[in-house]
C-alpha cells in the first residue's frame, strides 16, 4: 500500500515522501522504507501506482511548488523513478487527481477546482467538480492526455454557427475564417456558446504569430472575453482574461506546454459545464479553468482571435447534449 507522507529530517518543505506498507492479511502492517522520497515537495498527495505497456507509472499530487498532478515512469517497481521533460497532465486548477482502468482504457479521475466566492479573482479553493481525462502512452513511453470517448460523444446536437464577418475582423477562406493582424489584435465571433456543451476548431497558426485560438463569453463590442491561446513562438497553450484587473496576469499556473508547428494543424476541444472548462488540445494536452465574472455580464457567445499574426480556423462546430 503506497501513502502520501513525511520524513522525520530534513529540510521542513522537502520531507515529502510516498511510503511504503506491506500485510499478508490487511489487518496488520508493516511499515518499509519509502517507495520513492526525491526531497522536492512537502508531500506527495493521493499517490498512485499503474502499469501500461511497458512502463510503471507513479502519480501524486504536490502544492509546494505548483499545484500540479505529477507524475514519474520505470520500466521496474525498484526504480530508477524518470522525470518526464513535461511531467503533469494539465495545470493549476486540476488536482488530487488518481487513476482507473475499465481494462481497456485508462483514466485520470480529479477535481477542476473552484474559486471563493465563484468570482474570477476568488482564491482557489480545495475542491470543485469532477473532471475525468484519457491517459495514453506515446512511443517513448511519456503520457498524453485526451478527452474520454463517451464524453465527447455524448455531445451530439448540433448548436447553429453564425460568423458575424465584421469589417476588419475576418474573411471567409474555403469554408474557413482567415484572421490577419500584423502587430495588432482581430477576434470574430462564430456562434452561440452552449452553457454545457462542446466547442471544436482547427487551428492552423502561420509563422511567427504570437498567438490565436478560442474566444470565450464574448461581450458586444469584443473588449471582454475570456481566451484560451496558442502560443507558437512560446510552444504553450494559455488561458487568460481581457481586459484583466490591475497589473499582474489574469492567473497564475493555468497553462501547458504544448508543440506547435506553424501552419499544421491543431484541433481544440473544449467541454464546458457551467463554470467549469477544460481545454483539450491536439490529444496531447488538456488544461481546466473556471468562467466566473464574464459568463455572468457578457452575452454567452464564442469565437476566434488572432494577436500579431496570422492564423486560418477551420472545422468549426458547437455542440449540446442530444
């Protein structure tokens, strides 16, 4: 039995351990040394131990550092335990995070956490609703997450698309919106936003665009939104607000490094259920967030930006529950 837990020495925030315990009959206990003790975080939290292809896989969850679900992969229960170059399965909104199989998939079941008071500055709280992710093992034996089959599919009724082709904003390019804005800002919005449903685009972002992607809760004159963006140059998708309050960035952590290729395509997934958000993006990554303020004042409508750049959208569609 693996548990979360401290050593007694050493640095007081770099105790964290997940310990080992052994029983031939679950009544009594033998407590051995730890199954993996790095000295990096407080504690390993909600511990988890699985098999898939060749590889083991160790997950915990840490608050130390970042508020992430982590995790660490050996081809042998004795180790050596390998850091991933990207090591967690999406960002600071998703926690306590463990796994199950139904003996042909593998998921990641956690918690997209909310914020006091359900206001968009609100600090996190220690809980919030259930999000369920698809684990899959790329070649080199590293995770990708994607969204459960059953889920996406359950969103089948399809929602009208109305591009409103503002001057300026975009142009239609074979079925396609073309964005264009060389050192400025251009956002067209596409259609009504379901307040539980699925939103898909194809994103194809040309070279040395700072970033472009999906407009969330669009107000009438596109001043306020919120937007999860594709950032080639910086290779990661975020998730931010505009305008945003004060001087410092919209939140901190709700990010994830993502692989982008200027012009090859990228599709985005994003399942909403009330407040709560998540951001699939091309199978490999998954980010939560949470639409509070903006969800409540702005008319509920989606849609499609471009900063500093160039980016072609295609393979548009909204969906509700059928």
């Amino acid at each position: 039995m693996l548990l979360a837990a401290r050593q007694p020495g050493g640095p007081s925030r770099r105790r964290g351990c997940t310990a080992l315990c052994a029983s031939a009959d679950l009544h009594t206990w033998e407590v051995r040394a730890p199954f993996w003790a790095p000295r990096l975080y407080f504690t390993h939290e909600c511990p988890d131990l699985f098999r898939l292809g060749d590889w083991w896989y160790l997950l915990f969850s840490e608050f130390s550092e970042a508020n992430l679900t982590r995790y660490r992969m050996s081809r042998s229960l004795a180790g050596p335990w390998l850091t991933p170059p990207d090591d967690a399965f999406d960002g600071r909104a998703f926690y306590a995070a463990k796994t199950a199989s139904d003996g042909a998939h593998r998921y990641l079941f956690g918690w997209c956490a909310s914020r006091e008071g359900e206001r968009d500055d609100g600090r996190w709280q220690w809980g919030g609703n259930l999000v369920v992710h698809e684990l899959t093992a790329r070649a080199d034996g590293t995770l990708a997450v994607r969204p459960p089959e059953g889920v996406v599919a359950a969103f089948h009724q399809p929602v009208e698309l109305a591009p409103e082709q503002k001057p300026a904003l975009g142009e239609p390019c074979d079925h396609a919106i073309c964005l264009t804005a060389p050192g400025s800002f251009v956002c067209e919005p596409v259609g009504p936003q379901p307040t539980c449903g699925k939103l898909t685009v194809t994103v194809h972002a040309q070279e040395h665009t700072r970033g472009c992607g999906l407009a969330l809760c669009l107000s009438d004159d596109l001043e306020k939104g919120y937007y999860i963006r594709v950032e080639p140059q910086q290779q990661r998708l975020v998730f931010d607000l505009w305008p945003r309050p004060g001087d410092r960035p919209f939140v901190t952590g709700i990010e994830r490094p993502l692989a982008v290729t200027p012009g090859e395509p990228l599709t985005l997934t994003v399942l909403l259920d009330g407040s709560v958000c998540v951001v699939y993006a091309g199978g490999q990554v998954a980010l939560c967030a949470r639409l509070y303020d903006l969800q409540q004042a702005n008319a509920r409508r989606w849609g499609v930006f471009v900063q500093q750049g160039a980016a072609e959208f295609d393979a548009l569609g909204a969906w509700t529950l059928g």
